[in-house]
C-alpha cells in the first residue's frame, strides 16, 4: 500500500506506471493480465533498477533516488520534459538542464495571441531573446521585423550592441535612433532602461544554466561580452532573474509618440517569451496603438518555425 501523500514521490510513480500500456514500451502482451499498465517488474526491467528498489520506491521507504536513476525512471515511463523536471524535484534533485532552446510555438498558442490583434502588440521570443513570431500590431508599431535581417531581430543584441552609422546613429540626446539593426525602425525610450537592461542580461544568464550547450545562446552572451562595455559588466555582476514589465514610449513617425504598457509572460514548458504591449483604454495613446494597428496589416506576418 503507498504511504505518504497523494503528491509524493512514490504515489507520482505508480500512477505514471499505471497509465503506460505496455504495448507502449514495447513489451509482449502476456496473458492474464489484471491491469492496464506497466508491473513493477516491468518498469524495473525497463528502467535497469531491481524490483526491490522500485517498490520501495512506490511505498515511500527509498525518496532520495541520483540522478542517474531518476532519469532511467523518466525514460521508461516515457515521460515529457515537464514530468521528467516534477520527478526530479520530488527527489529533491535539480532539473535536467535541456540541450537547445526551445523554438516551437505551438498551433493553439498562435491562434490565441492572434485574437489580441489591434488591441495589443504581440510578440514571442525564445529564452535567447530571439524574435520567432509577432501580429499585425507589434509590426505597426515597431516597424515589420522582416525588414531586419533575421540576425539582428534579437532583442539582447538589438539592444546592447552599438549602431553603426548605417544604423542610424545616435541622436544628440544620446538615444540610439533605430535603424537595420534594431528591432524597432524608430527610437523606442523605457521609463527605466537601466532596469530593463539589468534584467535582460539576468535573464540571459538564467538562460544559460538552463540551457548550457546551446550554441546559439552561448554566441548571443560571447558575443554581446565582448561587443558591449555595459552588458560585460552587468554580466560580471553574476544576477539571475527575469524581464517581466515595462513601460516605453515609441516614437512613431507617423501616428506620434504611443505610451505602452509591456508585461512579459513566460511560456514555462518552452521558455517562451510572450511580449505584450498594451496602452490604457480609452486613452490617446490607445487610439495611436490602433493607428499603429492599421499601419502593419500589409506588413505584419509570422516568422514562427
């Protein structure tokens, strides 16, 4: 009989034994069989462990299985990456870290943040700070992301790597004045950039742990290390943490300067970045967004995988 919680380790582990077929783990059927799932000397087998160990496993009596076992655990029960990360943590062991950064968003994900089209501006970015998806209103009020090279539509670099004089410059009040490099084809001032800036390098750095073999995001850091006196130097202060909000004013040539609101909501599976920017209704700065709005129907598109 399982002791302990209905959330504990081994409680977790026999309802996820349970639930695999064993035709799904490729074992034989066998006749008399009085249930549906995975016997523990199956799972045993499959996960290279005794069957001894995988009942007191399940009856609370062994918690503290390494990591090594946890992860056989995990491949056998044919579990995903949030399953995998909740069955380390009830061993008391830290998460595996993932080998690339997820870039996938997926159908559903993109059908709901298309609904907020002309009511706010959108985008998504991967846990690199690279641009993957944005509406219609998230290219009218920046400015069409194709129109920047695909390199270059990342918001660590588009921030703190210096604009070369085809970029647009630097306008006499020390502002970087959009250009082919930047995310936004015009100036784009945070009420408190040097927040903004310190959070996005923590978060960089919370990237990394979690992702330390991806080469993309390792070039983004190496990159901006040596590119950037700023970045280099907020790096060397070791913070980890994440971006989460925001308030900006985008000087848009044509409709004028447009106050956002902007909330950064995380996708925990993927680590997706959901930028959303939303001005205060019933304001004029609403009314510019839905200008804004109009402006990017032509241009506005999606660049998700």
């Amino acid at each position: 009989m399982t002791t302990g919680l209905t959330t504990g380790l081994g409680t977790t582990l026999r309802l996820w034994r349970d639930r695999l077929p064993a035709s799904a783990a490729g074992l034989p059927a066998r006749r008399g069989r009085r249930t549906s799932g995975l016997r523990r000397e199956e799972l045993a087998e499959l996960a290279g462990l005794s069957v001894d160990y995988v009942v007191r496993l399940e009856q609370g009596r062994a918690t503290s299985p390494s990591p090594q076992v946890a992860g056989a655990l995990a491949r056998a029960l044919q579990l995903d990456d949030g399953e995998r990360d909740h069955l380390f943590r009830l061993a008391g062991l830290a998460p595996l870290s993932r080998e690339a950064v997820p870039r996938h968003i997926t159908p559903g994900v993109q059908r709901m943040l298309a609904r907020l089209d002309g009511t706010a501006a959108v985008a998504v970015f991967a846990a690199d700070w690279q641009l993957l998806w944005w509406n219609r209103t998230w290219a009218g009020l920046f400015g069409d992301p194709l129109e920047v090279p695909e390199r270059w539509r990342n918001f660590a670099r588009s921030g703190f790597l210096p604009a070369e004089a085809d970029d647009g410059g630097v306008d006499g009040g020390g502002t970087v004045v959009a250009g082919g490099r930047r995310l936004s084809r015009w100036p784009v001032v945070s009420v408190d950039e040097t927040a903004v800036r310190a959070a996005v390098v923590a978060d960089l750095r919370r990237a990394s742990g979690r992702y330390p073999r991806d080469r993309a995001l390792a070039a983004v850091v190496r990159e901006l290390s040596e590119g950037s006196e700023d970045f280099a130097a907020l790096w060397a202060t070791g913070a980890v943490g994440a971006h989460r909000a925001d308030h900006k004013v985008v000087h848009h040539p044509a409709v004028g300067p447009t106050t956002v609101d902007c909330d950064v909501l995380t996708d925990g599976d993927a680590d997706l970045k959901i930028v959303v920017m939303t001005a205060v209704p019933g304001s004029e700065d609403e009314s510019r967004l839905q200008l804004a709005a109009l402006a990017g129907q032509v241009g506005a598109s999606s660049a998700a995988p």
